[in-house]
C-alpha cells in the first residue's frame, strides 16, 4: 500500500526521470557557487530564502498528494488485482436423459472461469497429471486404500464441445466468462469406467474411484493445481443408477475413511 501511494505521488508532481532531477539538483548547486564567487552574496541571499520557501511549498504539496494517493491505495490495489486474469474452477458432472442435453451419457466436467474484469485469459489448457486408485477394503467396509495400481501417464484433455470445436485441447476465456473442459465421460448405461477425453484415439481408463490431480494453465495467469475424486458408479444392486461422481478431493474424502498407501503420498 505505502509502495502504491509513493508510486503515484512521484509522478504527480512532475518527477519522470531519477537521472534528469539528480543532474538538475548538480547544475543548479553548481550555479549558486558561481553566483556567489562573482560577488552576488546579496542577491544570492535574497534567491536562496526564495529557494527554501519553494521548498517548503513543494514539500507541503507532496505530502498531501502522498496522503491522498495513500488513503486511496488499497480502493486502487483491489481494481489493479481484480483486472488481472485468474484462473477459478468449479466441479460439474451429470446424466442426460435427452440425446441433446449432452454428447455423451454421462460425464463429468471442469469448469474454467476467468475472474478478470477486463483481460483475456489466453490459450487455457487443463491436463490430468495423476490418478491414483481407490481400493475398497475388503474385510473394513466403508474403508479405502489410496494406491497406484496402473500408470497413467499425464494427459491434456479436450473441451466440451459445447464451446469449441472436437478435440480442441487451448481455447481462451474473455473476461468473467466460464467454459467446460470434459474431463472424462461414459456411454455405457452399466457405469463403472471413467473414460478420460484425451484426444488420442485409444483414450486412457479407470475402474471404480480415483484421486486425480489437475493442472489449469494459462500464459495469462499462475497456474491452478488442484486434487479431485472421480468415479464412475455403476448399476448397484440396492437399485442406485450408475452416475459420475466428481467433487474436490478434501471434499469428498472428509466423509469417508482413507488410507493411503506410501507409494502415494
């Protein structure tokens, strides 16, 4: 805040250049010596209380422009910050019961938002850097084992194509404005697999719950890493309907009991 204030005051009253003030300040020292060696002391008296009265005006200015400028720091700070582009996201996931409410049958989606008020946030791309497993405990319901059972390289995956043509893997957000990444999809009406949209053809695959690690970046903004449970449940035989399940991690795993294995911490 003080630096804002003193960022603002300087230019305000007319100082530009360091370089140009520090010579002007030598000149003018320079030209008082010599007005006084050729025995102007009386004249140079009478300039020198001139010079020091404009001093004190000058330093009377910069000090109510520097209290202005201070009071009013943080009101600018906050604009400054809220015209950067940030990157905000949110979980979505869902079920169609109609061919045109989605392309897929369920699916589960990241949604990017560009929190700026006025600039773009470029070329935003979302991967999924890590899926790790979670195991049910067979002797220990309700009780999970986060372990790595396969490796799934890091993949980018496509946006929805509710904003951008298939297989488009960077698209930019205009200013408060929010797009869908598809992080994974089903069309099997039995549930279970967790199909990532990757653009390659053979799209990488999860069985049952995961925790998976996502990165937003953007050449516009500090990257966004975040840590996400998803599953794909299936056709329970108690009669619950398979449906995606895609929440933030610390969410989802304050209501269930997990242990995690070294090998994932």
């Amino acid at each position: 805040m003080w630096k804002k204030a003193w960022e603002d005051t300087i230019p305000a009253i007319g100082y530009r250049n360091r370089g140009n003030a520090i010579r002007s300040i030598i000149l003018v020292v320079i030209a008082l010596f010599i007005v006084r060696y050729l025995g102007g002391q009386l004249q140079m008296s009478e300039e020198l209380w001139w010079i020091v009265a404009s001093a004190i005006a000058v330093g009377i200015v910069f000090v109510g422009t520097f209290l202005f400028n201070l009071i009013r720091a943080p009101v600018y700070l906050k604009w400054e910050e809220e015209k950067k582009p940030k990157i905000s996201v949110a979980t979505r996931s869902g079920k169609r019961d109609h061919e045109w409410q989605h392309q897929h049958l369920m699916w589960a989606e990241l949604e990017v938002t560009n929190t700026s008020i006025n600039q773009e946030l470029k070329d935003v791309e979302v991967q999924v850097t890590e899926v790790i497993s979670l195991i049910p405990r067979q002797d220990e319901p309700q009780k999970y084992l986060l372990y790595p059972i396969q490796h799934l390289s890091p993949t980018v995956v496509c946006w929805s194509e509710r904003f951008a043509p298939p297989n488009q893997l960077r698209l930019s957000i205009p200013p408060n404005q929010t797009r869908s990444a598809l992080v994974a999809f089903c069309d099997d009406s039995n549930g279970m697999w967790t199909i990532f949209n990757s653009p390659i053809t053979i799209k990488p695959r999860n069985l049952d719950g995961a925790r998976v690690q996502i990165e937003v970046s953007s050449p516009s903004s500090a990257p966004y890493k975040g840590f996400f449970y998803i599953q794909c449940h299936p056709n329970y035989t108690d009669g619950r309907r398979a449906i995606f399940e895609f929440v933030e991690w610390d969410d989802w795993v304050s209501s269930h009991d997990v242990t995690i294995h070294q090998s994932s911490a």
